[in-house]
C-alpha cells in the first residue's frame, strides 16, 4: 500500500521560501514519476511539477519555472518542492501524488496515489 504524506505548509508572506515535504512508503519507488498538483478554493487541481524518480527528469507548469524546484531524497524516500519567490496567487492546497506511468504527465486523473494535502497561504 502506498503512502504519501505530505508536511511543511504554512503562512508566508509574498516573496517568502517555503519547503515542501513528501514521505512516500509501502513500495520500491524507482518506476515511479512522483508529482505535485495544486487546488485553489473554487478551482480546480492543477499540476505544478514532476520529477521522475529514477533520473531525476523534471517538468513544471509555466507560472512556476525558475521559482520552484523539484527534487527527491533516495535515502528518505522523499519527494521535495522548494518554493521561492512565492506570489499569493500561490495559495492552494498542494498535494503530493505518485504514478507508474512510463512517460512524466501532467493530467491529475494519470496519478493512482495522493496524500492528504498541505496548505499553503502567501500573502501581500
């Protein structure tokens, strides 16, 4: 059974870093592309990056390059997402989700595991 639990949301004002944290167990993650999507109130979940875990290729939605990053912990099983630069357009409820697929996507409906979600707020 796979878990993910994510942590280190919070309240942070405009041009602020946040780290975000995902604990992934219950399965050997090397076939895996692990993603972060994003929902706002009243919108729906978008993707925000993905890394593949072996390899380590990264894809981001345009309104994030050059101020995201996404990386992964072999030791600790662990998917990270370091925000820079936030903007409160950033606020949502990020979540942490993985899938065998073979190539990195995008579309939420492709992910097969998800964990509870962390919130984040960023204001002005």
């Amino acid at each position: 059974q796979v878990q993910l639990v994510e942590s280190g949301g919070g309240l942070v004002q405009a041009g602020d870093s946040l780290r975000l944290s995902c604990a992934a167990s219950g399965r050997t993650f090397d076939t895996y592309i692990m993603g972060w999507f994003r929902q706002a109130p009243g919108k729906e979940r978008e993707f925000v990056a993905a890394i593949r875990w072996s390899g380590g290729r990264t894809i981001y939605t345009d309104s994030v390059k050059g101020r995201f990053t996404i990386s992964r912990d072999y030791a600790k099983n662990t998917v990270y997402l370091q925000m820079n630069s936030l903007k409160p357009e950033d606020t949502a409820v990020y979540y942490c989700a993985a899938t065998r697929n073979l190539v990195i996507v995008t579309t939420a409906s492709a992910y097969n595991y998800w964990g509870q979600g962390t919130q984040v707020t960023v204001s002005s």
